[in-house]
C-alpha cells in the first residue's frame, strides 16, 4: 500500500510540474504575441513561408502566412478577420481600401516602420493618424523583348525610319511600329506583336485598373493641381473625357494580337505572359512583377538583358515627355482589434524585414521589392531586370504618372467597365457603351 501510494503521490507531482510548465509556457506564449499575415500576392507565396521560418530562427516568434489566391483577398479577408485569431498583419489597396477597413486599422505614426519612409507622403494618412504603410514601389507599362525588336529594326523594308524601340516616344510611332510588325510577324517569327488580351473572369485588370490609370490621370490632372489620386478620390463624376485615347490603345492590341478576338474571354494573364515568355509575341502590358512570371515559364527563350519597358502612349498632347506608371497599391496594416502583443509582435516582423540584414536580403533578392525605405543601400537594391528598369525610369528626366486607379470607386466599377469592354470585342455593343457604363457605374458606385 505504501508503495502505491508513494508512485500516486510521484505522478501527481509530476502532474503538476508538468501542467504549471505548460501554463507558464503559454503564458510567455501569449506574452511574446501572434503574427498573422494574410499575404496579397500568390506568386511569393513560397518566399514569405521563407522568411517566417528564418524569424522564427532568429526571434523565436512563429509567423503564420496565408496567402489569398490570385483576386480573391478582399474576400479572403471579409472571412478571415471575422475569426477568433483573425490576421494581425493585413494589406489595403491605398485610400479607397482605407476607407473599407478603417475600424481595423491601428495607427502606426510613432512606429520604426513608418520611421523608415523615404517620402513619407506615400503613406495612408489623415488628421488621426498614418494607417497604411507601403512596403513596395511598383511600375508598369508595356514590356518588349529587345532581341525580337531589333530583329524587325534590321529589316531592310520596313515601314518607319527609327531604328531602335527607345525612339519610340509617341502613340502615332508606336502603332506604326506595331502595325509593320504585325505584318512581318512571319519573318519575326511570332503569332502576334501583342501577348493576348486576357478577358476571362477576374483577369480583366490589366485594363480596367493599369490601362484606366493613364486616361483619367490626365483627366485629373487638367482638373486639379493637387495630387491626381486624390483628385480621383474626390471625383464624384467623370467625363472619360480621353475615352477615345484609350480606345485607340486598346484597338492596338486587338488588331496585332497573338490570339484571335473571339478566343479572348477564356484568356488569362498567365496565358499572355506565357506567350511573350516563348516567344510568340514581343510586346505584353504589364509590370515589373512579371520577371518571375516569364522567366519561370518552362522554354523560356527571353533573356534577361532584352526585357525593356516603353510607356503607355495613348495620343495625348505632350507624352513624349511621359514615363512609364510608377505607385504602389500594397500598403501594411495592423490589425486595431488584435490584442496589444499581437500588434507589438507583428509591428515588430515587419521592422525585421525591413531593417534587419537577413530581412533586406529576402526583400531585395527574393521578393524583388522596390523598397521605399531608407534602411536599404544602393548594394541592396534588387537586381531583378524589370526593377532595374523602375529604377532607370525613375531616374529619367520625364513625367511617371501616379497610380490614379488605386482611387477608383470600387471593384464593381472595374466589373462593369471589363464586362462592358468585353461586350465590345465580341461586338454586342459598341464604344459608346464602354463610356456610358465607365460613366455612370462611376457615378453610382461613388455614391
């Protein structure tokens, strides 16, 4: 008897033991706090699982990553901070998303992170507060395989007398250049001088977010003098009064296509950047964040040093000063109704991977980031050939317009606009249409 009970009384003991470590555990556990961050970008999925990893070796703090897939992370989002251990790290898309989740949004004036803006009128901000920080600097616009231009620059009969895409600086040379193109595409050995339009659902951003950028930019910037994004936000109304401008861009596409416009419903965005990646078209809009894309592509035959950019030119008055579009639609946020420790804990992952040499590192090399904070050196910088094209762009004596799209009204403005403009190419109702829907969908979805 004495023997059971002497083991009754070691187990429990043990027990104890046992149960007030696990408390304490969990108790330092709560106290370090918990980083959630819902990720934006599917195509740096796998780096970010990375990085957490390399935090948690070095800090002790696990990070857990969910990465929405591709257009459905405002979704995502509705969902996920409507649970109990909701994200702490989110991202809103500039003012307009600011506005949509404003509750959640902690205010981050006296943090390092906002600290560390180079120009910290980036930042989404009122009279309360700095509620958004962006953490990438982005550009677009049209993107050609130099190796292919200059293969039509050297034929003997061709139609222009420039000799080189960088002579390029107006719409009327441009269409010239890719009307010729289109027909020598045989002797370029390519199906098409544009990569296909991609119009299927949820892919029709290119051109009702990029593409929309450039005419009411200058439409906002004839209106106001003030920043043109925050024209855009303020325009209860708009005249798309450079309607035909885009209409002439967009034609361009369509009339020097690798795929045929009755296809173009079920093309998506990676099947165009496939097609520039092999080779069948020599010209793509897009961004800088394509380089992964195409150079992923298996059979890829575009070589890093032949990857340019030119600028949107839509036959407005003036563009052969015009850069390409440079802004930023991916801004931080920290979860307001996370607890205390949670916030310090994932404030303090985001300075990690903005300051720290391990962070840096992932940032400019692995995620390809344009950073917009002072903590990275010139060697830092990523080498990414699309970057460093932002970054020669960025050092041009030209006019890179602001990304007015990040204050369009809604998504389901840019639904009505692509479903509109996709009623034109399959020719159920004319451009009349496109400005009337892009008109009153604005004005409605404003209110």
């Amino acid at each position: 008897m004495k023997k059971i009970l002497s083991f009754m009384l070691a187990a429990v003991m043990i027990f104890s033991l046992t149960a007030c470590s696990m408390s304490t555990n969990n108790s330092q556990n709560a106290k370090a706090g918990r980083v959630y961050f819902l990720n934006f970008k599917p195509e740096v999925a796998d780096v970010y699982k990375e990085i957490a990893e390399k935090y948690k070796q070095e800090t002790g703090v696990e990070v857990k990553v969910v990465t929405a897939a591709s257009n459905t992370y405002e979704t995502t989002l509705k969902s996920e901070i409507a649970k109990k251990e909701a994200p702490t790290i989110f991202q809103i898309n500039g003012p307009v998303g600011y506005q949509s989740w404003a509750r959640y949004c902690l205010d981050l004036s006296d943090t390092k992170l906002y600290s560390y803006l180079t120009d910290k009128n980036l930042a989404v901000k009122n009279s309360d507060g700095v509620f958004g920080i962006p953490y990438v600097v982005e550009g677009y616009g049209i993107i050609y395989n130099d190796a292919i231009m200059k293969k039509y620059f050297a034929l003997k009969d061709k139609a222009v007398s420039i000799s080189k895409a960088e002579d390029i600086k107006s719409f009327d040379t441009l269409n010239a250049v890719v009307t010729d193109m289109t027909k020598h595409k045989a002797e370029l050995g390519i199906d098409g001088v544009f990569a296909s339009t991609s119009m299927s659902n949820g892919e029709q951003w290119r051109w009702t977010s990029h593409l929309a950028n450039v005419p009411v930019y200058y439409e906002m910037k004839e209106k106001s003098d003030a920043s043109t994004v925050l024209t855009t936000l303020n325009a209860k109304e708009v005249d798309f009064s450079y309607s035909s401008n885009y209409k002439k861009v967009f034609d361009m596409y369509l009339d020097n296509s690798a795929t045929q416009k009755g296809l173009l419903s079920g093309k998506t965005v990676e099947n165009a950047m496939a097609e520039f990646a092999l080779g069948k078209a020599a010209m793509v809009q897009n961004g800088n964040w394509a380089w992964e894309q195409i150079s992923n592509v298996k059979g890829n035959v575009v070589k890093s040093e032949d990857i340019k950019f030119l600028p949107i030119y839509m036959g407005i008055d003036g563009e052969e000063d015009q850069g390409i579009c440079i802004g930023t639609e991916n801004y931080l946020a920290i979860n307001k109704t996370a607890s205390e420790a949670d916030q310090k804990a994932s404030i303090a992952f985001l300075e990690w991977l903005f300051s720290s040499e391990t962070g840096k590192d992932y940032v400019a090399n692995k995620l390809n980031f344009i950073s917009p904070f002072n903590t990275f050196k010139d060697d830092e910088k990523p080498k990414d050939p699309l970057v460093r094209e932002i970054f020669n762009w960025m050092e041009k004596d030209v006019n890179n317009l602001e990304w007015t799209f990040n204050s369009f009204p809604s998504q389901q403005f840019k639904d009505d606009f692509g479903n509109a403009i996709l009623d034109y190419i399959q020719g159920k109702n004319d451009w009349k249409h496109v400005e009337t829907t892009f008109k009153n969908s604005w004005k409605s979805e404003r209110k």
